[in-house]
C-alpha cells in the first residue's frame, strides 16, 4: 500500500512519457552506448511569466536508467538556453547539386567512432504557413552539439547527476 501511494506520488511529479513537451533533444555517445535525452514544454496554469520545464532521461549499458525534471522556475540558468534555440544556426541542405563548385560535406564525410551524435526536432514553419516541425542531427564541433552541450550544463547546475 505505502509502495503503491509512493509510486502514485512520484508519477503525479514527473510529465508521463505522454506529454513529449514542444521539442525533444538527444545526444547518444558512440563508444560508451550513453544516451541523454531530453524534452522541453510549457508548463501549464502558472501565474506570472511563463515557466518552461526540462525532462532529462539519462540510459546506457551498466547504469539504471534515471530521469529528472527542472524547471525555468527552479533553474534560472535554463532559460538563456532556451531562449538561444530561437537563434541557433541551422545547417544549409547540402546536395552534389549544389552550383558553388564547393563539394560540401556531401562527399566528404568522416564518420567518428567514438564520437557524439545529437539531435533536435522542435516546432518549426514557413513564416505564414504551418510546418510539421524540424529536425537536425549532427556530431560534434556544430552549433546544435554546443547548444544541447549548453543546455546539459544549464540542468546539471540545478540537479546534479547521481553517480
């Protein structure tokens, strides 16, 4: 009973996996098998300015799986990252076709195996017309690594990874 009340109390918490929020962010390490994923949503109801949370899920082999959740409200440090999606650069479609002469990354793709990978998918359109959203990916030493690098470094300020 005790256990059962416990466990309703801490899903009451968290956002259940059904709320995924506006926009979800990863970053899955290659050779350790680490993957950090996190969502980002709106908080609902509350008075004042408005107040966004982060969920945090850390997973890989040999460790339990642990999620966390913060908000702008407990962590003020969050929202300047946050608020710097709005102006992170995205990367240009980059096709052989392209008529600069430059072959772009197309044909000159180095593959890391030890390295991180990262992903982005948030709201998206085309100024006046609605679009399903927007998803970007990349390794290391990009705008959207630094940025999700930023961000994990904002979360861990307010809530300490456990060891």
């Amino acid at each position: 009973m005790i256990a059962t009340l416990s466990a309703l109390i801490a899903a009451a918490s968290e956002p259940t996996g059904a709320d995924p929020g506006w926009a979800q962010v990863s970053a899955w390490h290659a050779l350790s098998k680490l993957t950090v994923e996190m969502s980002i949503g709106t908080l609902e109801g509350e008075a004042g300015p408005q107040v966004y949370r982060v969920r945090r899920t850390l997973s890989g082999p040999n460790r339990p799986t642990a999620t966390i959740t913060t908000d702008t409200r407990r962590c003020a440090g969050i929202l300047p990252v946050l608020k710097a999606l709005n102006t992170l650069p995205t990367p240009r479609i980059d096709t052989p076709l392209r008529e600069t002469g430059d072959t772009g990354g197309v044909t000159n793709v180095t593959v890391v195996a030890d390295g991180v990978g990262y992903s982005l998918h948030v709201p998206a359109d085309y100024g006046r017309r609605a679009g399903d959203g927007l998803t970007i990916t990349s390794n290391v030493d990009t705008p959207l690594a630094e940025w999700v690098e930023r961000l994990q470094t904002a979360v861990r300020a307010c809530v300490p990874e456990k060891p």
